[in-house]
C-alpha cells in the first residue's frame, strides 16, 4: 500500500505540502524576521517589499509572519485534536466491534448520545459557558469527533473479526489483546488513515469559521480565519489582504483531501481500475 501511495504523485505534492506546512509552523520562530505582534502603525497596509514579501496588515504586522505563525492554532492544534480523537476512538471501536455483546451496545449508546450533538452546537455551548478561545473549540472537536472515529472503527474491526484468520487465531487459543494487535490492528490502520484524513479538512475550516465569526482564537495571536475577518473590513480598499490567508486555508485542505484520495486507491487498487 505504502509503494502505490508514493507511486502517485498527487500524494506525493499533498504529503510534501502537509509536511511544509507543519515544519514551518513548528519552526516558526526560525524561519520568519518579524514578531506576528509586532505593531508598526506608521507601517500600515504597507506594500510587497524585501522586508515585507506579503506586505503589512492594518496595524504595520508583518503578513507573511502572522500566516506562518497561524499555521500553529489552524493545522498543529488540529493535528493535536485529531491524535486525541482518534486515539480514543479507536480503543473504544476496536473494544466495541471484537467484544461485542452489552459492550459493544453500551458504547454505541453513548456514540449515539455524542453524534446527537454536532461539533458546532457543542463549541458554541463551550464558548457560551467558559468564553472563547481555541482550546474550546478542540475540546469540542474531541467530544465530538471521538464517537464518530469510534462507529466507522468499529464497523471495520467487525468485518475483519469475521475473517478466518482471526477465527483461526481464536480456535487454537491466541489472546484477544494479540488478535486484535497482531491481526485486526494493521489491517485497520489503512481505514483509520482514511477517515483521519479527510476529517482534518472539515475541523481546519471549523476552526477558521470561527475564528472568522470571532469566536475561535483570541487577539493577537495569529490565526487564518482571524485575518479573513480582519482583512472583511478593508476587503474593498486593500483586498490583497484576504488573498494569503484564504489560499493557505484552500491549499492545505486540497492537500488532505487529495491524500484522502490517494489513500482510498492505494487502500483498493480497484478504484483507479474501475475509473480507467
């Protein structure tokens, strides 16, 4: 599977263009001149220059700084969200579809319970209770996001359950935790990838909307959907300034969606010979 992923290239722009993104968000502080604070008002709305290869915003900031600082709250927390979500999804599907049983229904129960919210009535009702902020809104990604990862993980165990290798591996006395490491895990992992990846498109737009609304980070700290929203009041005299934000927002989620499809063909080769 790994050799067909690499042997697309789509996959592979998409891989280089997430791990670009990540690098330079980790590193941020390395690789920009400029503080994303820093106020330079004498310097507004300043233009491309040597100094400035993005220009300024309304209150002198560097913008090229500030989009590569975003990157931090818009991708890396995310990223963060997602390892939590996914994790806890998965230990509760793989225990849901092998056990099954008064398990399994009892952990659908409180899946059902959780979808019954969506992420966006949860996070509201976060910031309407502790106040805005990121952090609200990736707590109510993980709340949200785990009983989901939870039903597709666990549909996917049942059906690897039931294959004979698996019941091979019961009738001559293998333990489930190995069953599930040995035989179930590495088969899922493929799937897991899949919906991880195109999970991750919908939460980076989630988590700019509400930082457009301006209920998702908090001044000043740089994020894609707060400059959106900055630059929405100055979109008629200096639109330039929508322009960086929102192609960092439309690469990155072609990027996942991309590898999400890359993963789907590698995953089943079927698919790009029914398409051929």
């Amino acid at each position: 599977m790994i050799k067909r992923l690499f042997n697309d290239r789509m996959a592979v722009v998409a891989l280089s263009i997430i791990l670009l993104y990540s690098l330079l968000g980790l590193f941020a502080p390395w690789v920009t001149l400029h503080q994303p604070t820093h106020i330079d008002v004498t310097n507004k709305y300043g233009g491309i220059s040597w100094q400035h290869l993005l220009g300024t915003d309304h209150l002198g900031r560097d913008v090229l700084t500030r989009l590569i600082y975003a990157i931090r709250p818009s991708l890396l927390y995310v990223f963060v969200a997602l390892f939590i979500s996914v994790g806890l999804g998965a230990v509760l599907g793989f225990v849901a579809g092998y056990m099954k049983g008064v398990t399994d229904a009892l952990i659908m129960r409180m899946c059902d319970v959780m979808l019954a919210f969506p992420s966006y009535v949860v996070a509201l009702a976060l910031i309407a209770l502790l106040g805005m902020g990121a952090d609200k809104i990736i707590l109510a990604f993980i709340l949200t996001r785990w009983a989901w990862f939870c039903r597709v993980i666990r549909t996917s165990v049942m059906q690897y359950t039931a294959s004979d290798h698996v019941k091979f591996a019961k009738a001559i006395g293998m333990k489930d935790t190995a069953i599930i490491m040995k035989h179930i895990m590495p088969l899922t992992l493929a799937d897991i990838a899949i919906i991880s990846s195109s999970s991750m498109c919908s939460m980076i737009l989630q988590i700019s909307g509400f930082s457009f609304l301006g209920l998702g980070v908090k001044a000043p700290t740089a994020e894609w959907g707060m400059m959106l929203n900055e630059a929405r009041k100055v979109m008629f005299t200096h639109p330039e300034m929508m322009f960086a934000p929102a192609i960092a927002i439309v690469i990155i989620v072609m990027a996942f969606n991309f590898l999400s499809d890359a993963l789907q063909v590698a995953l089943d080769p079927r698919i790009e010979t029914k398409k051929k």
